[in-house]
C-alpha cells in the first residue's frame, strides 16, 4: 500500500545520532546528528534544511567547516562548543551570526530561545559538530545523548530552571566535567577535576558558583536524594 509506506516514511525518526528527529517544542524542531564528526558527513543534514539553529564544535578536524560554505545560507545562527570554538568561529565570521557558548547545555538552551522567538518558518535546532566529541564527552554516542535529554527536558518541563536540570534529565556541568577528564584520562592527557570542571563551565568554579548558584529548594533536594 503506497499510503501506508509514505506514512511510514514520514513518521520514521531516523537512525540514532544520524539525523535523528527527536522532536518539536514549540513549533521548534530538534534534529540529532551528532555522528556527523567532520564537516562532511554534517554536509548532509546542513543540505536538509532551512532555518537552522546549528550546534557545532567539539574537537576540530584538519578540513575545519570550510568545504560546507555553500551550505552557510541555510544557517539562521551557529552555537560554537568545545575546543573548535575559535576557528569555527573565524570560519563563520560575516557570513553567520556566532555565539561562543563553550557547553551542549548552553548551546542547546540558547539555540532553542532564538529559534522559539524568531518568528521563522519550521525552525531547526540541528546538533551536527563536524567535530569529534571527545574534549567533552566519552563517544559521540554520548554527546547525542545527552542532547537528547536536554530537549527531553525543555519538552516536558519548558518552565524549569538550569539548576533543576540534574533532577530533571539526569545530568548536570558536574557529569559533564567528570565526561571530560574520564575521555582525558583514556587519551592519557592529564587534566585536573578543577581543570575539567572549569572547561565545563567556562571559569574557575568557584566563580561560578558565586555569580550563578542559587540555593536548592526543599523540594529540589528532596527529589535529587
């Protein structure tokens, strides 16, 4: 039956970590891509649509994202993490509107509020690095993964708060600074807890804390025991 086969294309996600459809909160699509790990193989899903929120960045490969500059157009805005935050961003230079934003946590949060208050037509928030993963993560496998729970989370909770992310998707910038000295460590690079946890969050810690930490609710303590 040719109706039932359109219906079942229309309606596959996709393959994990390969152009994944997670799903759409407020009229803002989100598209898993996090196998692509060079700029050609994030060729594809950049070609694939229009008005797109783009995560990149990670470890940088040799090419950078200079091959995909016929695909800038596409590009509402990019959100740079990781080690390839500067080059990428020297790439995007006058052609695409850049925000470093250093963590997935960030990128994913910032991305979602400018797609959501854009007013564009089917806005995507497409995580395709073109980079390897393992300044932050474990694997790229990780990486989506953890994409994944972020939109889970502004999916079923949009009013929650950064800090009650932990509870809410389970994990928090401590997993992810624990992520990066564990892919450290298997590298046999030697990084600190410290220093992994101020890649992390973007500055010493305690700086961190004293600028943004609010003290946890009752409830919020309670449900995280």
């Amino acid at each position: 039956d040719p109706a039932t086969i359109m219906a079942g294309l229309k309606s596959f996600p996709g393959l994990a970590h390969r152009m994944e459809n997670i799903g759409t909160v407020d009229g803002v699509r989100f598209v898993n891509d996090s196998k692509a790990t060079n700029a050609q193989a994030a060729e594809q899903a950049l070609r694939s649509f229009k008005n797109i929120y783009w995560i990149a960045g990670g470890v940088p490969k040799a090419e950078g994202i200079a091959p995909l500059a016929p695909l800038f157009p596409n590009i509402a805005k990019a959100y740079l993490i990781g080690q390839a935050e500067d080059a990428f961003g020297a790439a995007l230079q006058g052609k695409v509107a850049v925000q470093a934003c250093g963590t997935l946590d960030r990128a994913v949060d910032q991305a979602f509020r400018d797609a959501k208050a854009s007013g564009d037509a089917s806005p995507v928030v497409l995580l395709s690095p073109a980079c390897a993963s393992f300044d932050q993560f474990k694997d790229y496998e990780q990486r989506g993964d953890a994409f994944r729970s972020l939109v889970q989370h502004l999916r079923s909770r949009p009013d929650v708060q950064n800090i009650e992310l932990m509870n809410l998707a389970g994990f928090c910038r401590n997993c992810l600074s624990k992520w990066f000295k564990a892919a450290a460590d298997d590298l046999g690079v030697k990084v600190t807890p410290d220093e992994a946890r101020e890649e992390i969050y973007g500055m010493p810690y305690a700086e961190w804390k004293a600028k943004y930490q609010k003290e946890a609710s009752a409830e919020q303590k309670a449900a995280f025991e």
